[in-house]
C-alpha cells in the first residue's frame, strides 16, 4: 500500500482556493499510484476560530 501525506498551504478564509489546492495534490497522489492521501486536520479551512460562523454548514 502506498501511502501519500500531503501538507498545503493554507489561505486564511479563501476555502475556494483551499480546495483547489487539496485538489492538486491529490491528483499528484494519483499520478504517483498512491493508495490512500492523508491531509492534516481542519486543512481546508484551517483553525480560524473568528470565521466559524462564516464556515459552518447545515446536514
């Protein structure tokens, strides 16, 4: 099993371009046969205690 760890970096309140990122790399997990891609927690959004409400989803 091939296992990819990605780290990205992060624009503080920009979750469109966070994904965009979290995209590239896991195609680059892909072109490189990986298995399974770990991101670390809350990498898209990041820990930005004053944008949760902006953040916050419903079910």
């Amino acid at each position: 099993m091939k296992i990819s760890l990605a780290q990205t970096k992060f624009e503080k309140g920009n979750l469109i371009k966070n994904i965009q990122n979290h995209l590239e790399l896991v195609e680059r997990a892909i072109d490189l046969k990986s298995d399974l891609i770990v991101f670390p927690e809350l990498s898209i959004i990041n820990y930005e205690p004053k944008l949760a409400h902006e953040f916050a989803t419903d079910i």
